[in-house]
C-alpha cells in the first residue's frame, strides 16, 4: 500500500454496508459491473483467507511489516458475521508473527476476535466516530453500528489489553461540527478511558459533495447554509474548526496525541 505508516493492505470485501454516505471509497464502484450505488452492493472474496495464506508461505524470506485492515471497506461490516473473512485472516497473520497489524472499523463486531488480536507482537483498533448523536448517525451512516456501541467496543478492547484509538471523521459542517456535538463526544471518550484521538475534517471530493448536499436538503435543511459556506470559505472554516477542536479536545484533561 502507499499508506503512510504501512506496508501492506487488507480489504476483504468490496463495497461496504455501512453505506456511509461521506465514503471516500465509493470511486471503487468503477471497477465494478454493479448497477447498484455505492454501499448498496457488496463483493465477498470468499477465498481471500486461502489467497492470503498462500501470498505468506510463497515467499521465500519472511516479510516484516505492518498491515492495515480496511483501507478500502470495513473489514467488520455486517456480512463479516457470517463469512468470517477478517476473523480467518487475522488467525493466520497471528500465526506469521512478524506483521503487525492495524484496524479501523465502525463495528463493534471487532470485539468477537478479542482473542486472536491479542497474539499479536503488535495491533491496534481505530473506531470511527462521526458523532455520539445515535438519530444523525443512523441517517449518514445507516449501516454501522451505534456510536454507544462503538465505544462500548472500544472500551471492552482496551480492557484487554488492546491499544484502542478514536477517529473522528469527517466533521461535517452544520451537523458534527459544533460546540455541542464535539463537546459531547469528547465527554464521552473521557469517560470511557479514550485517550488517543484524531480528527479530520470533511474532504469535499465532488462526488461525496454531491450526496450530501442531497441528504442534508432531504434531512437537515437548517444546516445546509453551514455546508455551503464551508465549501466556499475553506480557509476561513478550517481556522475556526481547527480552534474548536483543538480547544475542545484540550479543555477537559490532555490528550495522548490529537490532530486535525
């Protein structure tokens, strides 16, 4: 992969039923024959375990390195339950042993594998959290799960002994931006014990522009001024955005490490 900070990369769906409607990852639909949109069809490499197991005993000197699971898809969305793809993938890079492996999810699904990532020399779980607002994240990314349970997960991980870290991404002007929503969650990662924190803001590729200007008019039409003056003024938004998250994040007791 040419992700900063990794070496390799695991996506062992494509498409994604969490169908976030902020997706980054929706360019993926042109490489695939699906009349269906992005988050409404999902491709389930039924033998990526066995492909993966093969790559790793093929080669001739043992690779070191580190993996990130889904750069592309959520490794933990709903059909993992059944398939098991990730669960089976994560057992045989346990048994490799020199791979380190990284995971960014949305689902609290991840908890099941417990077990498994605590053989690793080194792993870490990133949870995606938009907003603690169960009713918006329903709407802009109906098929995660709710961010209570997130960090519920989050919080069962860490009790295990697994290095747990939050990203809050993207924040979406007008909606999951504000000093009330930021302030909420930042209590709540608090109070669960998160203490590593990140924070990106909206990457206003045309394509995801486009949906949510249609999802704000058809749900959240109070906040679809603050939307539009964030695309037209970007330097000025992302100064008083990059204010208040840092003031937030900061204000209530420091954070381990934190950036926008």
């Amino acid at each position: 992969t040419g992700i900063p900070g990794f070496d390799y990369c695991l996506n062992p769906y494509v498409g994604c039923a969490h169908a976030c409607v902020y997706c980054y990852a929706s360019f993926m639909s042109r490489f695939r024959d699906h009349a269906e949109e992005w988050g409404r069809f999902l491709d389930v490499k039924v033998n990526f375990a066995a492909a993966l197991n093969r790559q790793l005993h093929a080669c001739r000197k043992k690779q070191e390195g580190k993996v990130l699971l889904g750069t592309v898809t959520d490794a933990y969305q709903p059909a993992e339950a059944d398939y098991r793809l990730t669960r089976s993938s994560l057992e045989i890079l346990a048994d490799y042993q020199l791979l380190d492996v990284h995971i960014l999810t949305k689902s609290a699904l991840v908890r099941r594998d417990v077990s498994i990532l605590r053989r690793f020399r080194s792993c870490s779980v990133g949870f995606t959290i938009t907003t603690m607002d169960r009713k918006i994240s329903g709407i802009i990314e109906p098929g995660a799960s709710p961010p209570d349970l997130r960090l519920a997960a989050a919080r069962e991980l860490q009790s295990s002994g697994i290095p747990v870290w939050v990203f809050i991404a993207p924040l979406l002007p007008g909606l999951t931006d504000s000093e009330a929503s930021l302030g909420a969650l930042y209590r709540a990662l608090r109070e669960a014990g998160i203490s590593e924190v990140q924070a990106d803001p909206l990457n206003p590729y045309p394509a995801i522009v486009s949906r949510l200007r249609a999802l704000y008019r058809r749900h959240f039409p109070w906040a679809l001024t603050a939307l539009v003056e964030s695309l037209q003024n970007p330097g000025q938004y992302r100064q008083k955005l990059d204010e208040r998250v840092l003031r937030l994040g900061n204000g209530e007791g420091p954070m381990q490490e934190f950036g926008l």
